[in-house]
C-alpha cells in the first residue's frame, strides 16, 4: 500500500524503517484525512445500506478464552491427576508479528465487518505522523 490508497477520505500509508543490519521495522499509520476522527466513510456490506456512509474504526481484539469450550474442557480433564504434562507444548513459533484486523462499524445500519491489512510491527490508528529523528517527549 502506498500513500495512493485513498477511500473516501481515509489515508491509509505505510513506511519501512532499517533500525539495524538485515532488521526491517515496518509502520502502519491509518489516518483520517480530518485528524482525530475515528470515523471514515466506507461502502457499507449491511443489506440495509449497500452504499458508502460513515463507518467507526477500531482495531480488531482477541476475545477472552471460555472456560466451557469443548477442546478447553477435555484438555483441563486430561491435566487434572497426576501424570505432568499431557499434550505437546508448540515452540517452534515463526511469525514474529500478527496481522491487524480493522473492525468497520456503520453508523447507520450498526452493521459491522472485518479488514484485514498488511503484517506491521507497530500500529496506530488517527493520531500524527511520527517524524524521523525527533525528540521524545514525556
């Protein structure tokens, strides 16, 4: 994606930064034209709407493991006794970052659908552009 990627009043860009030999960072800023607005104006999936109308942005979070799932219950049952661990522990983990997930809400039909972006390493959502070289301040 580059800073072409325009819907209707959303900037979506993105920039890699080298911080080391062979160490790419990569940086999503998705940025409401109008700064501080969480909102952008999306073509709506509802089957009420069918057409372009403001959408609330928020990022996608995992939801709380239930306790009464089914793989969750056999797997506690399993442990519980005496005999240790009692299924592989997985370490072999490869990915070092996750896709992020933007949650659309219309603000007309409270319809709400998914989009997928680019891995990243660090996401912000509205706010200013960070500037190369400049001074944190606390």
């Amino acid at each position: 994606m580059d800073e072409r990627d325009i819907w209707d009043g959303m900037l979506i860009t993105t920039f890699s930064l080298q911080t080391g030999p062979d160490e790419p960072v990569g940086f999503v800023l998705l940025k409401e034209l109008v700064d501080g607005s969480d909102f952008g104006i999306i073509d709506c999936k509802g089957k009420a709407c069918k057409k372009h109308t403001p959408h609330k942005v928020t990022q996608y979070k995992k939801g709380k493991d239930s306790l009464s799932a089914q793989g969750k219950r056999r797997y506690d049952r399993k442990q519980s006794g005496y005999g240790g661990q009692t299924k592989p522990v997985f370490h072999k983990k490869a990915k070092t970052t996750k896709k992020v997930v933007l949650r659309l809400e219309c603000t007309v039909c409270k319809t709400k659908h998914q989009l997928a972006l680019k891995r990243c390493k660090h996401f912000e959502l509205g706010g200013d552009k960070k500037q190369r070289g400049a001074a944190i301040s606390f």
